[in-house]
C-alpha cells in the first residue's frame, strides 16, 4: 500500500505539531482503531494509535485505489480523549474539534465540525460557499473535502 504526504502535512502536522511521517505512517499500518467514511465517491480514512501513556495520534487521510494520501495528524492527549480504546476516530476528531475548533458556516447550517452531510445551496450562496467565524484572529487549520 502506497502512503503519501500532502503539503498541508508537511506544513501544519510536522512543522507546527512535531508529527513525523514515520509516526503517521505507523498510525495507518499498525492502528488502534480506523474508520472509513465513503461519501459520493469521496474516501475518507481516520485511524489513531496510542504513542504513550499520555498521548494518542489521530491521522486523517484520503484514499484512492491501493493509494493513502495523508492530510493532517494530530497528537490527542489522553485526558481529552478519556475513553479513547472504545471511541472511533472520527469521535476523537469531533472532541478536539469541540474543544479547539472554530465555527463554520456552509449555506445556513454552521457547526464547528461538519462531515458527510449533503446542504443544499441556493446558486446566489455559491460564491461564499464557506465561512470561518475567527473574532480572535487565532491561527487555524482547516481541511474540506467539498463534493
């Protein structure tokens, strides 16, 4: 199986975050738990894996044929993610999302996480397709799969 790296990776998960590709590739061979989600042609992979006592890596990734591209990966503390050897991936992604994350606003729907749920745009609404409400102007990252 073919693991590639993207740039928003690179720059955000390994250069802001420490992550290393060797931890996230680990993450994807070896996983504690993964998950898929499959959306109009869209393949969505998360998987986490323990890195120490106090510490879990949630790696979220892209797949296409035999390929993983991945995007982000982040390091969870444990105390975020209690109960994390029963919880699918994507129920860690939503408590650190819960916990850090930043509004955002597709049509008229705005949450802090949104995942595979079709909104219906009216065409005016198009040209502002997303918005991140930001009032502290902190830095952020984002990663929308908009099909």
């Amino acid at each position: 199986m073919e693991i590639n790296f993207t740039d928003l990776f690179d720059k955000e998960s390994r250069n802001k975050f420490g992550v290393s590709r060797e931890l996230a590739r680990e993450a994807i061979l070896t996983p504690l738990s993964s998950e898929e989600i499959a959306y109009k042609g869209l393949q969505l992979q998360f998987f986490t894996k323990k890195t120490d006592a106090n510490r879990f890596l949630l790696v979220l990734a892209r797949k296409v044929d035999n390929k993983i591209t991945v995007d982000l990966a982040f390091e969870v503390k444990a105390n975020l993610a209690e109960t994390l050897q029963i919880q699918q991936p994507t129920s860690v992604l939503q408590k650190l999302v819960e916990k850090y994350g930043l509004i955002v606003t597709i049509g008229n729907i705005s949450k802090k996480i949104i995942i595979a749920q079709e909104i219906d745009l009216k065409p005016e609404q198009i040209t502002s397709l997303v918005a991140i409400k930001n009032p502290d102007n902190h830095s952020f990252v984002t990663s929308m799969f908009i099909k």
